[in-house]
C-alpha cells in the first residue's frame, strides 16, 4: 500500500473514531491477524517488561483490558504523516498525553506492526 495524504487521513480518521466509540470490532478491523504492538503502557497493563504484544487475538484482549481501564479513553487527532508503507498518527489521549503511533500496513490496508510513543 502506497499512501497519500487522502489515504493517510482516511485512515488516521477512521482508526480514532473507532477508538472514540470504544466499539473493539471496529478498532480490530484495523489490524492484520499477524500484528505486533509495542508499546510502554502494554508493558505497564500486562505487566511484560517488552511491551510487546504479538497476533491479532492477544492484541484484542490487551485493546479490551485497556478499554476498561480507561473507560474514558477519547483521542484527538493532531497530526498523519506517511510514507511507502507507514503512518504515524500523532493525536492527544484522554489524560492530555502526547502519543506518536508508528503504523506499518501491508497491501491489503491492514496495520501489521505499531510502535507507539508517549511524553508522559
């Protein structure tokens, strides 16, 4: 997948309102069966110093936990920038918190790694 400005945002767009409405199917229908998610607060939630979490059934179970424990989870998106085959979304969460989320996507316009970041 080669992405543009109107792919990215399309993207970007749809992956925050699907968070936003807490709706898990919508949220998974984003990502690839093969996925990989590292990120520091993975580390914090399931308690594994790697942060990595590996699959599309144990992503599902780590986005659901994080659900419920941030039942007032809400994203704003700031910034997309892309490249061939990646995005970065940069938006504000709930607690004011500045995230930078590393997306690669395959062909088929599925996420199949993330990388995320955060300043606080």
């Amino acid at each position: 997948m080669i992405f543009t400005a109107d792919t990215a945002g399309e993207l970007a767009r749809d992956w925050v309102e699907a968070w936003n409405s807490h709706n898990l199917d919508r949220i998974m229908s984003h990502y690839a069966e093969d996925v990989i998610l590292i990120s520091p607060v993975a580390a914090k939630l399931l308690n594994e110093p790697s942060g990595t979490v590996t699959g599309k059934k144990a992503l599902g179970n780590y986005f659901k936990k994080g659900l419920e424990v941030y039942p007032d989870l809400k994203f704003e998106l700031l910034d997309v920038m892309w490249g061939v085959s990646s995005v970065v979304l940069y938006y504000i969460n709930q607690k004011g918190t500045k995230t930078g989320e590393f997306m690669e996507v395959c062909s088929r316009g599925k996420v199949t790694k993330v990388v995320a970041h955060y300043n606080g």
